[in-house]
C-alpha cells in the first residue's frame, strides 16, 4: 500500500466483507428456523456495524502503521543504499590512493623513472629467477659525462632539466622491449631488459642508447652537451650474486669513461667478448 487511500479502500472493503457474512449467516438462520428475514437482516445490520466499525477503525489503524512502516523501510533502505555506494567508493579511492603511494615510493620523483630501491629489487628478483632456471636478463648501466660542469655552469634547473630530457629519451629507446628503467642518483642510471636470449641485439641496442644520449639537450634557448658512458652486463651463472654482477658492469663503466666504446661486464677476468655492434 502506497498512501492513505489505499489504507481507506482496504478498511472499508474488509468491512463491508464482515457485513456481508453477517448477512448471510442471519439470511441462512432465517431459512433454517423460519423467521421473519427483514427483522432478521435488521439486526444482522446493527450487530454487524456494532462489530464492523470497530473492525473498521482497528483495520484501519493497523494498515495505516503498515504504510508509515513500509515508508521508513524504503527510506532506510535508500540511506543504506546509498552509504553502501559511499563505502564503495571511498573503497576504490582508497585503493587508488593506495597504489598510487606505492608507486611514488618505487619511482625517483625528478624524472618519473623507478627508483634505486625499486631497481634493486627487480634486479635481486631477476638474478633469483635466472639462476633457477627462468629467461637470463641484461643490466645496462650509464651515467652522465659532462653533468658536473653542466650544474656549474648554468644552474641545478638546467641540470635538472637534463637529467629529465635523458630520461625521455631512456623511456623512448626502450620502446616496446620488457624491462625496467630506473635513476639510481644523481646523474646515474640503470636498465634492466629482460629475456635478452640475443647478447648481440642486447649490445646493439646498447650501442642506440649512447647515440641517442649523445645529442644536445635544449634548455632556455642554450643547448647543453652531456653524453653518456655506457656499459652491458650479461647474466651469467658465473657471477655468484647479484651484487657482484652490478661490480663488474659498473668496474666496465668506469674502464670506458668517456669514450665512444661499450663497457662489457666480466664474470672472469680472462672473459673476452666479440660481439659486433
């Protein structure tokens, strides 16, 4: 029932029912005994409004509370409705929010990449998996070659500029290719690619990444010079951990500073390496 009509017709129905039964039973005592039926009928009428009306009126109190009962359940179950909504969503706020923070805690707030401690852990989780048996990786390292004297000539906001041009450019060279790009600090970064089957294609595109940082970088009408120094570590199950692997590519790092050659890494010293790039 919706309203207070609907309370009215349902009263007034039942209690036209309850006349009507009395009706029918003074009609049907009347046949049985043989009375007068118009007397009969008379006083059926006046018993029945004797008990019809308060039937009516407790009909129509109990079907009035029905209906004011029915009004604060649906309203309550609006309310509820709508706070399930609100916990939803504040939910998948919250998780949004969640995540988000997980992510600005992984990644170096300058240029976006991921940081030191994120690479680190991709890098132990990687090692782990290779020497298990799972895909072998590469670990690429470089680093900045004129970055000092850029900071001190025109200021840390052209360096900081810099540091954000090489990153997109890091970002751009990868492309397509599964890995992780992280800066480690200051003018320091590292890539880890993964399934790296082909050591030439690894190197080769090694050899793209120094080209491409090679190229001035544009800052407030000046063009600022900062190459980079680059050096590949393969996986192998000659370097016993993952520590000792980051030693070597970055003592190969440090054996080509400032040169136009690829530093490769070296699980033994007597290592040789003949890839063409």
């Amino acid at each position: 029932m919706e309203s207070q009509t609907d309370v009215l017709r349902v009263a007034i129905g039942s209690t036209f029912l309850i006349l009507a039964v009395i009706a029918l039973g003074e009609l049907a005592f009347s046949i049985l005994l043989g009375t007068n039926l118009w007397t009969d009928l008379g006083r059926g009428m006046i018993l029945g409004t004797v008990v019809g009306f308060p039937a009516f009126l407790f009909n129509a109190a109990v079907l009035h509370q029905n209906v004011i009962l029915q009004r604060k359940f649906r309203s309550a179950y609006r309310i509820a409705a709508r706070n399930s909504e609100d916990i939803i969503s504040k939910n998948q706020e919250l998780e949004a929010a969640q995540m988000r923070l997980a992510e600005l805690a992984n990644s170096d707030f300058l240029t976006g990449l991921a940081n030191r401690r994120r690479f680190e852990q991709s890098f132990a989780d990687a090692f782990g998996a290779a020497g298990i048996g799972g895909a072998p990786f590469t670990l690429i390292l470089l680093d900045l070659d004129n970055f000092k004297q850029v900071n001190d000539a025109h200021g840390h906001d052209a360096g900081d500029a810099v540091l954000q041009h090489v990153a997109k450019r890091i970002r751009a060279t990868i492309g397509e290719r599964p890995g992780v790009a992280a800066r480690l600090g200051g003018d320091e970064f590292a890539i880890l690619l993964w399934e790296t089957f082909d050591g030439t294609d690894a190197a080769a595109f090694a050899s793209e990444l120094q080209d491409v940082l090679s190229r001035p970088h544009s800052y407030r009408g000046k063009t600022l010079h900062a190459p980079s120094t680059v050096s590949v570590g393969f996986y192998s199950i000659a370097f016993n951990s993952a520590s000792e692997m980051f030693v070597a590519t970055d003592k190969a790092l440090l054996g080509t500073k400032r040169s136009d050659q690829i530093g490769f890494a070296k699980a033994d010293p007597d290592d040789e390496f003949s890839i063409a790039i």
